[in-house]
C-alpha cells in the first residue's frame, strides 16, 4: 500500500488493528494501531509495504533523488540463540555469509562488486537479530539485489574458510576485550544464572571451533538451515526506481527464499531476583572514571512503545530543572553529570533502566547518600510524577521532531528500518520512537514498581574498587557484595525537601515560520563586518522549507594554538560551561534544538534545529558566558580534564594511531605530559587571566545557515557584541597551520600502549599539492581498500581493522594504510605493509580501463549526490569557511578534478606516492602490551620524534 501522510493528530477513524499489554493490575490497555505505514509529512518520497508470498514483510521506498540505492535484509535469531557449544555462532556465520553463493562462488565477488560500484556492505549481530545491508550505485542495483539475495538462498559457507573467519572474528573480539563497556556488560548477563543472556556473545578462538561432540562447520550449517527462514526476515528497499519496478525486484530476488515455517525463537526463562538483585559491584575498569550507576532490570515492555512509559520515567529522572537530582547533586559537588535511560530488550525478555552519574572526588566519598538521593526522587516520581503535563510535553517535543524529520544515508536508513521492522508493528516501524498516543498512567506505574531494590544493582566503578575477581574473556576486575536491609531502609524515608519535579519547558517551539523567502539561497553572503565582528548567511537550497538553521559564533583567538596554559584554560572553561549550562542545554535538545561550547582556534558557541526559540537560547547561553569557578569547581574540572587525556590510551589502538597522526600534521598540539603538568597547576587567578586573555586578543566570525534572516542575525552581532567585551588588541583570523611535507623525509612516531594489540598508520604525502592529487587519490582509495581488506584480512586474517585512507594535508594530499592487529608485532606488520605496497603496484598495473570508469563514476556520484539534510548540505561550506577559502569552491574544484582523472593519473599518483622512496612520509607505531618484548619497525630515511616539542623543531608548518 502506498505511503499515507499520517500527523501525530490522526484520528482513531484512520485506524484499525490494535495492541494488547496486560498491565501489572490485570487490566488491558489499547493503543491503536494505524492501517498504513506512518511517514513524517516531511517527507515526500514515495512508500510502499507488502508481504512476499513465502512471509518476508517489506518496505519500499523510491525516491528519484537519491544517486545509490540500499537494501537490508534482517533476520530474527541472534546471540542468544546460539548453541552453548558454539557461542558467537551467529556472529561467526554472519561473517561467513559474505564468502560466496553457490552462484557466485568467488569469496572475493561481493566486494570487489561493490567497490567497483560505489558500494558499501556491512552486517551486525546481536541478541535477536541479524542484520546485512548495502548500498551502491543506481545504475548496479539489478546486480547487487541478486548477489545479495543469494546469501539467504545458497550461501557456499566454504569449510575450507572455518579457520580463516574464526580468527577474524577472534580479532574483532580482541579489540574489544580491553573496552569497559563490554566487560561490565558481561559481567551483568553472568549474575543471570540459567538465562541464555549469561553466555559469551562475540565469539573467539575459545569458543568457536571443534569439540567433542560438536563440529563447528556442521553445527553452523545446521544454524543456518533452522533459522534462516523467510518467515522470520524482513526487507527494507530504498532506489530511485518507481515502486512498481522495486515491486518487481523485491519478489524476484527475496520471494524464492525458502519458508520453513519456523516459529520466531523467544527467550522466556524467568530471571531469579533473589539472586540477582539488591547487590552492590564494585568493578575497577581499565578507563579512569569515577561512576556510580544504578541499574534496575526491568521487564522487556517494548510492546508498550506506543505508551512510552519507560521514556517517561526517564525523562522525569534526568531533567536537570531546579530540585531535579542533578541539580541538587551538582550544587553539593557531588556529581558533574547525571543521565536515565532504557533498554527494554537489552537481556531479551529482561532489559536495564539505569541511572549513569558521574561523580567527582567529594561524591566519592557520598555514594550512599547519592543513591538514596535518586531512590527518594523515584518515590516521588511514584507520588506526584504520573501527571499528564509531562506527557502533554513529552508529546508535543516528539511530534515536533517527527513533523520535520530529516533523512538520513541511505545505507542507515535501510538497516534501521529492516531492524525496526523486527521490534514493531510493520505500519509504526518508521514512527515507532516518536509515537506517543496516549498518556497510561498504568504502564508508567508498572515501570515504576519495578525501580525497587529487589531489581536494582549499584555498581560502583572506579580504579579505586576492592576486587576478589577477574573476569573471562574481557579486563576486568570486580567484587560483588550483598546492599544491607539498613541501607535500603535509608531510602524509605521523605523526600529531601530541596527534591522537586520539573517546571514547564519554556523552549519548546511555537512557530514553525520561514523566514528566509526573500533571501538568496545561491551564494554565500557576507551580510555585516567590522574592525572585530564578521557575519556570514547562507540560507539552504534543498531545505529552505524547514524551520531549522545551524547558528555559529566563533571567538577566534590565537592564543589556543599558542599557548598551552591558554588552551588547558579554554578547555577548562568549555567543561565548566557545559555543567553551569546544564539545564538549559536538557532543556533546548527537548524542544529541538542543540546548544553546545568546545575549543576551535578560540571557542566555539553553536546552535542548532528550530529557530522559533533560537534567540531566547542564544540570550541565554550568552549570559554567564565567562565562568567564574571556586577552587574547588576548578579542581573537579582539572581532575576530569587529566582522566580524559590519560584515557586516551585505552582507546583503539588504531584511534591511537589516527590520533596522533592528525597531531603530527597541525600546528596547536602539545605533548600530553605538559598538558597535565599545566592543568595540575592551574589556579583560579591563572584560570581567570587565560580567559581574559582570549577576550582581549580575539576576533569573532559568525555563520548563520538555514531558517535566519538579517534582522535576526543583526540582533545576534548586538547581543554577542554586548557580552564580549572590544578586543584590546584587534587580532587577524587564524587557524592552525599545516605539515609542509619534505623531500626524502619521514617523521616516525613509536609509542606504547597500555592495550594489546599494535596499530600502525603509515601515510605517504604527494609532492605536487592541488585537487587533481586529492580526486586521484579517492579513486584510488576504494580499488586498494578492497584488494587490502581482501588480502591481509580475508587470507592473512591479520586484523578485523584494516584499510587504505586518503587524506588532505591542507593542499597536498597523503595516502596510506592503517591496520589494528592482535596478530604481528610492529616491526612485522610494517614489513608486511612494505611488501603489499609491491604487490598493490602489479594489481594496479592491470586495473582496465572499463574497471576504472566504474571506480570512477562512483567517485564522483558520491561526490555530486543531493545533500541528505541540512547540516550535510551545509558541511562543504562551513569547512571552507573554517579553512577561509571564502570562495566557497573546494567542493565544485574538487568535483572538476575528479572529472579529469584517468587511469594513468591514477597509476602515476601511487608511483609518486606510495612508491616513491623521496616523498615524505607520517609513520605512527602504537605498541601494545602483547607486544611490548618485540621491536619497533625501523623506516628509511626516519626522523623520530619523541615529543610534540621535538616536531616543532624538525618540520616545518605554514
């Protein structure tokens, strides 16, 4: 049937169907269900949804925009129904999948055929679901459906790759075991006794693999054949096709998938709370945080999502209003941040609402009080809260966000609908989040009833937790302990009276006028200036009929990129500002809009969505704009300053890599050790004085994009200029200078890490700067990524993290590979690297030319394709604007470049690059603790670099 524009008023006369949730009183509550699929009225393609005759629901959506076209297909079975002998087996066969059909046998096909088309694929496992997807060029839709479709008909599931796709997926396990997240996350589903969410998920050379009993290849087999069934699938479509023709298509390919008439497996094994909850974790993690986290599992209520009960709740328990818990924990110093959310299916038929705070040192000490500070507030959430001006407002802010819903890539697009497809009814799979039909008290009350302590578990989380116990297969340590009858009973008593529920958001649009019919929407303009204000507008070509706009005001100072004491200050300042604005910033993302301060070249104030309320949130984000700490707000600030710099070295190790590559290639960077030593030091008078400093030595540029016209703009340069005080010193507009590359020259930097595994980025830059470089260079890029990933993932199996990367250094273009492996240490993967760059070179030799043409067109149809929305539209700009090219051209150079490249262009750019033994070269070596005994890898011609001082001195920036 095809798409009905259904508002969020649509009457009950429209509907028909209905869904039934028995509530914890025995009563029934009905939400109706629409009759057909509910589209945002922004949007304007064209839908259509249909049952194939073997039971595989699907959504198709033609839109003649769109240069690639996507598809996902989902399957309902996931991680919690592999065999206990085989855990991870729906993860390993997802990967398996990828390597040949019976009709197209070759297990590099996919992705050479999606590489040459403009392609993208990936694929996900977890709890319940399966979920592959892609997206290619228009033009190879036919083809991609078909090789696609054949994955869920013929799959070859080669034996002979068993070993190959087991160590694949025990390196993408191995980048995760040192990850916080999911340590604590095993470590819950094991306090879960017999319930199938207490099992190892990912999978790894442990698990997968033949035992007694059970032969991996066999079991797999019989997986597939069990589970993968039509009945149970569901497929999203997106082209620029009419819908008859995706009609066709999508019963041609998807409609001979075989039905085997499975029922949909479920988890129903009840969980034993005498067991599980009412217990306090102590957990010391790998990263340096100081968390308290109250979590409460909860019955799975998806079902209810059309009451969103469990967004009600927490919605009421994170408002940062006045006597909200934030509030109140803040003012003591307790916390920095508090945050609620849900997960209603994160254990299958059980899932989590939990409480995430943030504390400081003093709230270290006060995690007793803290939690009976958030449980008196859900005693009165259980009082007073159940009130229908919250749902009123709750309403009001999703409908609004519905009303001019933006799109997204076509590649996310169809993934998260064949996933929502899985969750919800087929008609409410695109309007499902945003669905509030009715206020039921009811459902609320039975989420409330379970925030109690039988269900709930503390976990304490911090370097600093007593620990009697390591976990398997993730780093971590942990001690759980039993929370007394005495502390519950502290819980039960009043509400402490600085405790209070949230007033009335005043935010929340009212208008949704455009502004902007009588503006030019073709150039950029420059609409005020100066001796220290500079005004930009640009108003949107595609999307000049939503009410939104990207508002920037950039304090530009040269003392961020110059001085350490002044950059550790505006850092210092933008944290502080995010706490002290808090409440307003909760208050904005409710009614739309986005309010956020970081540090660019200076400061950086944005604004962003509805523009009805953009100059009440402009007025207010102005006012207290220079912060004014006590010692002890600046020393909380110091010490999570120092934790995020020192958690850096627990991230990917190939984040690592790019890290600090991207530091080596831009001036404004010092060494992580000055950093602290100077946030350490910094005191409340030297806080005060690096602020003042920037407000004395800046220049400010704005840029309006979107729904704003001149006189609001106009009333935006009166208001800044009120609060920032005129500039002693008038300063010219900087930015970060850039890498000049040098001839037979290559900076290494080698640094351990306190994670596993190595990581190696290794960039190449090419002498001649220009366009013509950097469009060779993307063609490039996604023939070599493919035939890399193949090679040294595929075959090798030396890393789930590997591939080829173009990149600009401000006018020259570099050109390299990055790789995370569990498996060589660094002297042994650059070798590799070394070797394949030869390799590489005799595939290009005999790259034809019908293979190019394809790599290019795909090139540049990503290129020219229509923005998504409208901060992708505005994106090509605001980097000009940024870089102050304010010609605004780099994109449309870039496109003509692009145009103009050929096959030897192609070939000539690798010579002069990746071969050529005279150009500069940005090597980064990240050694993990797997490979601390082994060597790092010497380069030819290197020049190390031991600190970002050293850097300073031996290369040059302009």
């Amino acid at each position: 049937m095809k798409k009905t524009m259904l508002v969020a008023s649509i009457t009950l006369a429209l509907l028909s169907g209905c869904v039934a949730t028995q509530n914890g009183t025995g009563n029934t509550s009905v939400a109706p269900l629409a009759n057909e699929l509910v589209v945002s009225p922004n949007d304007n393609r064209q839908y259509k949804t249909l049952t194939l005759p073997n039971g595989i629901e699907v959504i198709l959506v033609s839109d003649p925009e769109v240069e690639k076209s996507a598809a996902a297909l989902s399957v309902g079975v996931g991680l919690l129904h592999d065999p206990m002998s085989q855990q991870g087996m729906a993860h390993y066969l997802e990967h398996m999948l990828f390597l040949g059909t019976d009709r197209f046998p070759d297990t590099q096909g996919y992705k050479d055929f999606m590489s040459r088309n403009g392609g993208s694929h990936n694929a996900y496992t977890w709890l319940d679901i399966t979920n592959y997807m892609f997206k290619v060029n228009n033009q190879a839709y036919d083809e991609a459906l078909d090789r696609f479709s054949d994955f869920f008909k013929a799959p070859k599931l080669y034996p002979e790759y068993t070993d190959k796709e087991k160590n694949a997926v025990n390196a993408e396990w191995s980048m995760r075991r040192e990850l916080d997240f999911f340590g604590q996350y095993k470590l819950s589903r094991s306090m879960m006794g017999s319930h199938p969410a207490n099992r190892f998920l990912i999978g790894n050379l442990e698990t997968l693999g033949d035992k007694p009993g059970s032969n991996l290849h066999q079991e797999t087999v019989a997986f597939y054949n069990k589970y993968y069934s039509a009945n149970i699938m569901k497929l999203a479509m997106i082209s620029n096709l009419p819908l008859s023709d995706m009609t066709e298509k999508a019963q041609r390919y998807f409609a001979t998938i075989e039905d085997k008439q499975i029922e949909k497996p479920q988890v129903k094994t009840k969980l034993d709370f005498s067991k599980l909850g009412q217990k306090r974790i102590h957990y010391v993690p790998n990263e340096d945080v100081k968390t308290l986290k109250l979590d409460f599992t909860i019955a799975n209520n998806r079902e209810e999502f059309a009451f969103k009960p469990n967004y009600f709740v927490t919605y009421l328990l994170s408002n940062e209003m006045q006597g909200s818990p934030a509030q109140v924990l803040k003012q003591k110093g307790w916390i920095s941040e508090l945050t609620a959310n849900a997960a209603p299916d994160l254990y299958g038929n059980f899932g989590a609402l939990s409480v995430d705070i943030q504390l400081t040192d003093q709230g270290m000490q006060q995690r007793e009080q803290i939690v009976a500070t958030v449980m008196q507030y859900i005693a009165l959430i259980k009082e007073q809260g159940i009130d229908s001006k919250y749902f009123n407002e709750i309403k009001t802010s999703l409908a609004n966000q519905f009303r001019f819903l933006e799109r997204g890539d076509e590649f996310g697009y169809v993934s998260d609908l064949a996933d929502s497809m899985q969750k919800y009814p087929l008609n409410h799979a695109i309007n499902a989040p945003y669905h509030f039909a009715d206020f039921n008290e009811q459902a609320v009350e039975n989420v409330l009833e379970q925030l109690n302590p039988q269900q709930l578990r503390i976990w304490y989380i911090s370097k600093q937790e007593p620990n009697d116990q390591k976990l398997h297969f993730y780093d971590g340590r942990y001690q759980i302990t039993d929370i007394t009858e005495q502390e519950v009973a502290s819980w039960q008593g009043e509400p402490a009276p600085e405790l209070s529920l949230p007033s009335i958001n005043r935010l929340l649009p009212e208008r949704f006028d455009i502004v902007t019919h009588s503006e030019n929407s073709d150039t950029v303009d420059k609409i005020y200036e100066d001796s220290t204000v500079a005004v930009w507008q640009k108003t949107s070509e595609k999307y000049s009929e939503q009410p939104k706009g990207r508002l920037f005001v950039h304090i530009n100072s040269p003392l961020t990129l110059e001085s350490a004491q002044v950059q550790v200050a505006a850092a210092l300042w933008a944290d502080l500002y995010a706490i002290e604005k808090a409440k307003l910033q909760t208050e904005a993302s409710i009614a739309g809009m986005g309010m956020r301060m970081n540090v660019n070249n200076g400061l950086l104030l944005t604004l962003s969505g509805f523009t009805d309320k953009q100059g009440m949130l402009l007025s207010q984000s102005l006012k207290g704009l220079k912060v004014e700490p006590t010692a002890k707000q600046l020393e909380q600030a110091v010490d999570r300053y120092v934790r995020d710099i020192q958690n850096q070295r627990q991230q990917f190790p190939f984040y690592q890599a790019f890290g600090r590559y991207q530091s080596l290639v831009r001036t404004g960077n010092f060494d992580e050790t000055l950093l602290i030593d100077t946030a350490t030091k910094m005191t409340t008078d030297a806080f005060s004085k690096a602020q003042n400093d920037i407000l004395n030595h800046h220049t400010v540029r704005m840029f309006g994009y979107g729904n704003y016209d001149k006189q609001f703009l106009a009333e935006v340069v009166k208001q800044v200029k009120e609060t920032l005080s005129k500039p002693v010193e008038r300063n010219d507009y900087v930015r970060a200078g850039y890498l000049k590359p040098k001839a037979g020259e290559a900076l290494v930097w080698q640094q351990d890490s306190e994670t596993a595994d190595v990581a190696i980025v290794d960039m190449f830059v090419h002498p001649e700067p220009g366009y013509a470089q950097k469009a060779a260079a993307q063609i490039l890029k996604s023939h070599l990524s493919s035939h890399l990933f193949n090679t040294l993932r595929t075959e090798e199996q030396l890393a789930y993290a590997v591939g080829a990367v173009a990149q600009s250094i401000d006018d020259h273009s570099a050109f390299g590979f990055y790789i995370q492996t569990p498996v060589l240490d660094a002297q042994s993967m650059q070798a590799r690297f070394d070797r394949y760059r030869n390799e590489y070179a005799k595939a290009l030799k005999e790259l034809d030319e019908e293979t190019f043409a394809q790599l290019k067109q795909a090139a540049l149809l990503s290129l020219k394709q229509v923005p998504k929305n409208l901060a992708e539209e505005s994106q090509p700009i605001l980097i000009d604007w940024y870089r102050d090219n304010l010609t605004f051209d780099s994109k449309a150079k870039l496109i003509a470049a692009t145009e103009q490249v050929t096959l030897a262009d192609i070939q000539s750019y690798y010579q002069q690059s990746m071969l050529n033994t005279d150009a500069s070269r940005i090597n980064v070596q990240i050694r993990g603790k797997k490979f601390a005994d082994k060597p790092f890898a010497t380069i030819p011609n290197e020049v190390k670099l031991g600190s970002m001082a050293e850097l300073y001195k031996k290369a040059r920036f302009e």
